[in-house]
C-alpha cells in the first residue's frame, strides 16, 4: 500500500510549505493537489497553472480536479504542462469521462459509473468527503449529475458507501479483467 497525501490549498506559501515538508521527509514518492473552480464547489483554491513542482522533483504529482465541465480542459491542460503525471477530474462533473485515464467519484456515487471506464483507466480515486463552502455546509447536491449514471438518491443502486472497501476493490478488478 502506498499513501499519498493531499493538499489542499488556496495560499501559494502554504502549498510550497507542505511540499518541502513533503519532498524533505523522503517518504512519499507521489503528492496529490487538490483544485477546486469556485463553481463545482463554493470554495476556490489555487490553480494548477500557479503551481512551480521543479524544485518538489523527483516527487510525482497528481492533479484532482474538482472543476465545472467548463474548466475541465483548461485546467487539464495547464496540470499537464506544468508537470502533473495524473489528471484526475470528478467523473460527476464531465459529460466525457473516457478521455481521461483517471477518474475521481464521490463516495455516494454508484459503483456502476465507472464500469464503461474501466479497461482503460489506471487509478481511481474514490472521495471520502463532498467539496464543501467555507463554513462546512455541503455544496454537491444529490443529483448534481451530468450524466444519469452518476445521479443519486436514497435507495438508487449501490454506491462506494454502502459497499466495504473490499467489495469496491473486488468489483473493480472484477470488472477491469473481462
């Protein structure tokens, strides 16, 4: 197992805080930083385009996208430039889900909403926790889908919550090899 920490952050002194931490405690080989539009979710963090990783190198950095379809690309592209090794956007927040190779979901998601995905993607990362405004109140609302595979509601399919973490890895991998 390895474990990768997150950042999450609108201060740029902060983030480079924790990635020298990161980078100087030589345990980690891989950082996640989290992004966050303002429209998917309340709150806003810094951009991937703000981020210098240089000097964070030989760390590998994954870039999670929590952004409105209308930023996905644009923030893509500007991860990808500066050095993020995975983009991984909500898989709830993109109408193209198969053009990426990583996938986020929401916990509350059915486990469903991966399986046309799965022959080719290389990770996924299932959220523990909703974007949230500054004062904690949740901002994605049930059903803030998209794309109707990935709506959901009390008693509507399975969702990574209600399955043990096992049963997630099991279907996954039970899925990727047909």
């Amino acid at each position: 197992m390895k474990i990768v920490p997150a950042i999450l952050t609108n201060d740029l002194k902060e983030l480079n805080e924790m990635l020298r931490k990161i980078r100087d405690a030589k345990k980690f080989e891989r950082v996640q930083i989290d992004f966050i539009d303002g429209e998917y979710a309340a709150n806003r963090t810094i951009r991937p385009s703000e981020c210098d990783l240089i000097p964070y190198l030989p760390i590998k950095f994954d870039a999670q996208l929590m952004v409105t379809e209308n930023n996905v690309w644009e923030w893509a592209k500007y991860a990808e430039k500066v050095g993020f090794e995975r983009i991984i956007p909500q898989v709830e927040s993109i109408s193209e889900p198969e053009k990426f190779d990583c996938l986020a979901m929401d916990m509350h998601s059915p486990v469903e909403v991966l399986k046309p995905y799965l022959k080719n993607l290389k990770y996924v990362l299932v959220m523990s926790v909703e974007p949230c405004d500054p004062s904690g109140n949740s901002v994605v609302a049930v059903g803030n889908s998209r794309r109707p595979e990935c709506q959901h509601s009390i008693g509507r399919g399975r969702t990574v919550a209600d399955e043990p973490f096992g049963s997630l890895a099991c279907l996954i991998e039970r899925w990727h090899h047909r």
